[in-house]
C-alpha cells in the first residue's frame, strides 16, 4: 500500500472571549492536521502540535519525501525522515510534524486491519480513562477570583474528579487564587496547578511552599523545559510532585530527563513528542524509570483520539495489582470551535470519564464540512 498524498489542513476559529495564561494570550485557536493517502483509497489523520502555519510548511515538506513508501512501514519512515534531518533537527517544529504524519500513518494501519489502532500496539490495558479537566484560564476582564470559582465548581457539577488550574502571575496571586479553587472545589477533588515555565526555581520554590498545604497532585512546568537543574531544586523543595515534558522530544530527549531524575510525572504531546511511534517507547522506558506518565492533550479531536489510543496501553504508574495508579486524560474545556466541531462523533466525558475509541485506526471520522469551513476561516 503506497502513500500517494500528504495534504495539510490549517485551521482557524476566533474566539468568542480570549483567554490567557502565564505567557500567551489567545483570541484564536488554530489546528494544523495531516491527511495522508494511499493507492488503496484509505486515507489517515494526524495532527502536529506547536505553531500552525510553520508546522504546516515542516509537514509539506517530509510529505513530498514519502511519497511512494509503504504506508504500513512507519517505523522505518520514522527513522529515516528523523536520520535525514537529524543535524537541523532533533527537537522541535521537525519532530512536530513527524508526529503528525506517524499519527497519520497509524490511523491508516488500523483500517488497513480493520482494528483500533492500540490493539497493534499490543492491545488495552483499559477500555476507559479518568479525565481532569484543564481551563482556568485568565480572562481579560472581571475578577479572577470570583469566575475562577465559579468555573471550577461547574466542573465539579458536570462529574470531573480532577482539574488544573493555570498559575505563574505571581507568587502571592497565584496562592490566594490556588485557595479560593481549593475551598470552591473541596477536599475530595484533585487540584493540580500549571505555571507554563513562568518562573525560575527560586519563584517556584517559593510558591510550592505556599500551596503545599491544599494537597496539589502536582505541579507541572514550575521553570523552562531547559533546566532540568532547576526541576532539581524544586523537586528538593518540596514535596508536591513535579510534572512536565510537553515541551520534550522523542526518546532521546526523555532519556536525559529520566536519567536525571527531574520530574515525578512526564507529559509528552502525542503530536509533538514522535507520534504513536515514539510516545509507546517514552511511556515504557518511563515506566523503567519508575516515572508516571500523564499525556499532555492541546488541540482538536484528532490530538484527542490519537492520545486516547496511547493511552488504552500507558503502563499503570505503579505494577499490575488490585488497585493500580492510572493514567489520566487532559480533557481541555477551554472554548476550541475546532476540536469536536470536525469529528463526525464527538469525543466526550460521562461524569469525568472519557472511552476510548474501539473504531479501526485512532476511532474517528472526520466531518469534511467542518472541515471546510475552518480552512475558509483563514
């Protein structure tokens, strides 16, 4: 079965409010997603996370060297697309939009075998996940204090067992804002919170002691991705649980921070980090390391199906056993027009928990209309 096309989709959609966090402030969302084809007429969805347009001009590229493989043979393209390019790179918008074309690549072998695409990877270890919902974000207007509340007891309301709450605004507010969700939200929920490296060790260290009295599951991207020294100091601080590794590539890249030890929980992006490819071997050489792995999910319902599949086969964070630690979904309920808008069946939550797709290849189909629509948004 040849590849015969590799197509990219770039999508847009304004907001009806924007919305920020510690470093960014959106009015748009946008998806940049990957349909590749083959002589056979089965076609495969990936998408790339990171920014649109110039993952768009990555994935156009590596698609025009494809072109003729075999569409089954995704561990070889894999590693040859990643050797050709290996001296321009190895982390990054290049491995982004290899994500996105592996993903692809393992949409199409699962219609090819007519199964989902985790039973090829060596089938589930649960048909179901917990998801946490990530929002509580900023708003340009009105008090924090108040619509966060407000926001996060909704979750509650809808059956979420688990939320994320989006700090890095300083050290004094992002306490008193971490309180306000705890007393809002209660004891048996879990809080966990998320500077987006805003802060170096000694702001985070700082903040960490402050909160570690809510009981915070964890703290993820407390400094830069790069300092894996300062996730060191903080981790030596505290004893809330360290999370982070969405801004890490491939197994090289979590290799260095396995072997340092920095983080108690990795996060790799499905569309970022290798695609199904690469993200199996990160979770299991996690699991080696004695680390959790939670995925990190950010995009549209192709981002979502894909980690769903990964994750029917994350390994449990602790051995096999009555009551193992599972992995948890990223379940973004941040306004996205994009993400349930192209999928011809919504992916969604019953009282927090999300099933994992059982179709053949990442368990969806697209809604070509939406499609459509969102390219003409640009």
């Amino acid at each position: 079965m040849k590849i015969t096309g590799v197509t990219t989709h770039l999508l847009t959609a304004k907001l009806s409010e924007p919305f920020s966090y510690s470093r960014a402030r959106y009015d748009t969302r946008t998806a940049m997603l990957v349909e590749v084809e083959t002589d056979e007429g089965i076609s495969g969805w990936g998408e790339c996370y990171g920014p649109a347009r110039i993952t768009k001009a990555v994935v156009d590229e590596l698609g025009s060297m494809i072109i003729g493989s075999d569409a089954l043979n995704s561990e070889f393209i894999w590693q040859d697309l990643y050797a050709r390019l290996r001296d321009h790179g190895q982390k990054g918008l290049l491995i982004e939009g290899l994500s996105g074309i592996d993903i692809a690549l393992w949409d199409i072998r699962g219609k090819y075998f007519g199964v989902p695409a985790y039973r090829l990877l060596g089938g589930q270890m649960r048909n179901e996940v917990q998801a946490y919902a990530t929002g509580l974000y900023r708003r340009d207007n009105g008090d924090a204090a108040q619509y966060l509340a407000e926001e996060a007891a909704c979750y509650v309301e809808q059956g979420f067992k688990a939320m994320k709450l989006k700090v890095g605004f300083g050290v004094n507010e992002d306490y008193d804002l971490t309180r306000i969700i705890r007393d809002a939200i209660g004891d048996d929920i879990m809080l966990m919170v998320d500077a987006n490296h805003a802060y170096d060790a000694v702001a985070a260290i700082k903040l960490a002691h402050k909160i570690e009295h809510l009981d915070i599951a964890w703290f993820e991207e407390p400094v830069p991705p790069e300092d894996l020294d300062g996730y060191l100091r903080v981790k030596a601080a505290t004893c809330i649980p360290l999370a982070g590794g969405e801004c890490e590539f491939t197994r090289y890249g979590f290799k260095n921070v396995l072997g340092a030890g920095a983080m108690d929980i990795i996060q790799p992006d499905i569309c970022a980090a290798g695609g199904l490819t690469e993200c199996k071997k990160i979770s299991d050489m996690a699991q080696a390391f004695g680390i959790r792995t939670n995925p990190h999910v950010w995009g549209s319902g192709i981002g979502i199906a894909a980690s769903l599949q990964w994750m029917a086969l994350v390994p449990t964070h602790t051995p096999i056993s009555l009551s193992p630690t599972q992995p948890l979904l990223e379940f973004d309920q941040t306004e996205h027009p994009i993400r349930q808008a192209i999928l011809e069946t919504p992916i969604v939550h019953h009282n927090g928990v999300v099933q994992i797709p059982t179709a053949p290849g990442l368990g969806i189909e697209i809604n070509r209309d939406a499609l459509a629509f969102f390219k003409n948004n640009i």
